[in-house]
C-alpha cells in the first residue's frame, strides 16, 4: 500500500489528490495545505505543514513529514515551491518527488530565461526584448507599435502579463511594472514581446528526464470576463480535448516544442523530470508559437484532463520517477470541461469567509458526470458536525466544476451545477467553450 504527498491547495491538487486516491495500491493522499474539498475526498487528509511550500523551512517540513509518514511519492503542484527547489531538496534527502529540477523550472520562473532558452534552441515562440528601464522599454513600444505584449519577467500567477491594445496601455503597463513597482521583484524586469494571433491551446506532457507522455490536450479560457475580455487571470475555465491542436498540429509541437526541451535540458546536465506545459497559440496554418511555459500541470486544465484519464495516475508517476514512461496513457472518448467560479473582485483582489451554498455531494463514482473540484475553499468552522454544510471560500479562483460528456453537453451539464451553487460574489463565466463548441456547430 501506498501514502503519497500531494503539495498545494488549488483545484489542480484536488483533481491530483482525487485521481490518486482512485487507485486501490493507495492507503492515504495526504494534501498540504489542501483546500475544503482534499479534506473531505475519501482517503485524503489535509496536513497544515505548509503554506506555500516556498522556502527551505517549508522544505525540511515537507522532508520531516515524508520521512515520518512513509511518503512513497510527492507530487508538487504550483510553481513556487518548484522554482525555489523543493524536488532538488526531497532527492537529496532520498525522498521521490515528481517535479522539475529549480534549474529546469527556470523555464516558467524566469521570462528571460525562457525566452533566451528558446531563442538558443530554435523553439518558435514571439520576437521579444528584455528591459529594466522604462525609458528604454517605451522607446522599443514606439518602434514597434500596437498591440504589444508586456510581461513581468517573475512568477507573477498569471497576472503579470498585459496585452496592450495602444501605445497608451503598453506604456501604462511599463510605469506599473517598472516606475511603480506593481508587481514586486518579479516585475522589476519586463520582456516585450510581439502579440501574436491565433487560437491559443495548453499542450501538457509528463517527461522523465527522456521519455515523454504527452496529457490529452486542452484549452484554458485566461480572460475574466465572457467573450475573451477583462483581464488576465489565472484561469477561468478549460475544456479537453482541443480540437485546434489536430495530428499535424501535435506532430509539430511535439518535434518542434518538446522533443528540443527535452534534448537541450539533457545538453545542460539538468534532466528535465515532472510535468511540463506549453501555452501555445496556433496560428491560421496550423504551426505552434510558445506562449509561455510553466513547469507544473495547468490550473484548471488538470480538472477536465483528470477527469478523462482512465490510466492510473499513481502508476505513471511511478513510471516517470523510475525512467520508464509509456509514450501514451488511457483516455476517456468523451471531452471533459470546467467551470471556475471565482470569488468577488477576481482577479484585482479577493474575497474570503463567503458561505458556499449548493455544493453537491462529492460522491465519486466514475459513472458521475460532474465533479466539483475545490480551489479556494476553507471550513468555516473546523469541529462542526455536517462539515460540508460549512464550506466557506478562501480567496481567489473558489470551485471548478467539471463535467464529463460531449462538449456541448458538458457545457450544459457544469453550467447547471454551477448555476446551483451560490456564495456572496460568486462569478463565472457561462461561454466556457465556446471555441469548441463553435467548431462542433460549423
Ligand atoms: P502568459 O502568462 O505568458 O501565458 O500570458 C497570459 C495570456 O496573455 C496568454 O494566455 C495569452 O492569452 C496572452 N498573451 C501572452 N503573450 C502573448 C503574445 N505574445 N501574443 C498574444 N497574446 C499573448
Ligand atoms: N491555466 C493556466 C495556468 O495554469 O498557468
């Protein structure tokens, strides 16, 4: 029997914890720090031994717990804690963890050292130039033009890149990242980048340090607001498969996208292991430019890809720990997709402590069609009785409901759960989709 240790408290580490308890090998998925949901999924516990995972206190923490647990597996969820080490730190101490190296996670930590990475291994991706001085960077947006693309050049979760429509905005964006300091260290250098066109599709593959297992494909719905407008966010709402990324399409990504990760990171001796995302945009004849890559599963691109897989998550971590991942995995025909509600004022601030009405009950049998996977969700009251009657939210992205069937029907379907569940703020948008379901219609 196995334990396994699941790092994070999104919706993402639900799906993982979920996924993982499914399998009859496993005795308990423990969640740290986990969300209302980890804690009321059979087999799972929530454990308080980190918040963000970040730092080498949080990292001896997480080695201690694994040591006294007989943790057989660790599998990290967000970034932060892969950028600041926390594999490189487990496999040290003889812990198995599945993760990229802080070396290999440089790919989403640094803007910079993403874009030069790619320039160096031919992986297609927009023109773009580094700045630290706003003057300098204006005078690029000037040479340029409109639409442009600002980023801050950190971990920014999401948030961190405008999409500037005028020179006005493009330049408003520099002054908040560079003159006013907006976002922190992480925006203290921006990369300008060319805006591209196109549909854009999340490509997520597991790799460990040779062997790649691509996920089945999807597409997240970044912008706040219906209709693709408002700002960035971490994420509103993914559907998988995405049928814009076609056979030649994922022939091109693979050869063109992964396969030179894969090859360049062996060049550097540091082995790329663990989850690697591309964000893509495809443009109109079918070739692949990276948008940006993260080095971790997407959020909330893992509810509807979880809820497909039919191969056992726990076995291809396993694989991929030992070298020896299968070049393909199981996969429900059907497509799955999900439905983020946010709390009030996502993505500019965030609201915490609203009761959540409505929650369906989180039975699981795999004949459901719909599972309400927690993001930002707490207990308002930790002793009380009927727990599932006190589920508040805590911030941010709070539910992604998640549903099983043909895309316009697994539309309808999370569009009904979610329009059942209420709290103070709740937003949501109904066109998760849409891309799909316009093809599906022409
Ligand atoms: P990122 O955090 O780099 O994924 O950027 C967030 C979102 O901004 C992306 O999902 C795209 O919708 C948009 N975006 C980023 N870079 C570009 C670009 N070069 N051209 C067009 N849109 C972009
Ligand atoms: N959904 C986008 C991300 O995980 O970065």
């Amino acid at each position: 029997m196995m334990n396994i240790l699941v790092i994070g408290s999104g919706g993402r580490e639900h799906a993982l914890a979920w996924q993982c308890a499914k399998d009859d090998k496993v005795n308990n998925v423990y969640v740290a720090p986990g969300n209302a949901g980890t804690a009321l999924e059979p087999k799972c516990q929530n454990v308080v031994l980190v918040s963000t995972g970040e730092n080498a206190s949080e990292h001896s923490a997480i080695i201690d717990f694994c040591q006294n647990n007989a943790i057989d597996m660790v599998i990290v969820g967000p970034e932060a804690p892969l950028v600041t080490g926390i594999v490189d730190a487990c496999r040290d101490a003889g812990i198995q963890a599945w993760g990229p190296t802080a070396y290999c996670a440089q790919l989403e930590g640094s803007k910079t050292f993403a874009k030069e990475f790619m320039e160096q291994n031919n992986i297609p991706t927009a023109a773009y130039k580094g700045f630290t001085e706003a003057v300098a960077a204006k005078a690029y947006i000037d040479e340029q033009g409109a639409p442009i693309v600002i980023k801050a050049d950190g971990l920014a979760a999401g948030k961190g890149v405008i999409v500037a429509e005028t020179i006005e905005q493009a330049y408003e964006a520099i002054d908040d990242m560079l003159a006013d300091n907006k976002f922190g260290d992480a925006g203290s250098r921006v990369v300008i980048e060319q805006f591209l066109q196109g549909e854009e599709a999340s490509f997520i593959c597991m790799i460990d340090g040779k062997n790649i297992l691509p996920m089945a494909t999807s597409q997240d719905h970044k912008r706040a607001f219906e209709g693709d407008t408002g700002p960035n966010t971490g994420g509103m709402g993914a559907y998988s498969p995405a049928p814009v990324v076609t056979q030649d399409v994922h022939e091109k990504v693979m050869t063109q996208v992964i396969q030179p990760v894969v090859d360049a990171m062996n060049n550097a001796g540091h082995p790329y292991t663990g989850f690697l995302y591309a964000g893509l945009m495809i443009d109109e004849t079918g070739d692949p430019y990276v948008i940006e890559f993260n080095c971790r599963f997407g959020d909330p691109e893992t509810q509807p890809i979880l809820m497909r897989l039919q191969s056992s998550m726990v076995d291809l971590v396993a694989k991929g720990l030992a070298g020896q991942l299968p070049s393909d995995a199981q996969w429900d025909s059907r497509p799955a997709l999900g439905i983020v509600i946010a709390s009030k004022g996502y993505p500019e601030t965030s609201s915490k402590g609203d009761v959540i009405a409505g929650l369906p009950e989180l039975d699981d049998n795999n004949d459901n069609a719909v599972k309400v996977f927690h993001a930002g969700t707490a207990f308002s009251d930790s002793d009380a009785i009927d727990r599932e009657k006190e589920v508040v939210t805590n911030g941010g992205r709070v539910l992604c409901v998640t549903a099983l069937a043909g895309i316009s029907d697994a539309q309808q379907a999370a569009l009904a759960v979610t329009g059942a569940i209420s709290f103070d703020g709740a937003q949501y948008r109904r066109d998760i989709g849409h891309h799909a379901i316009a093809r599906e219609n022409s």
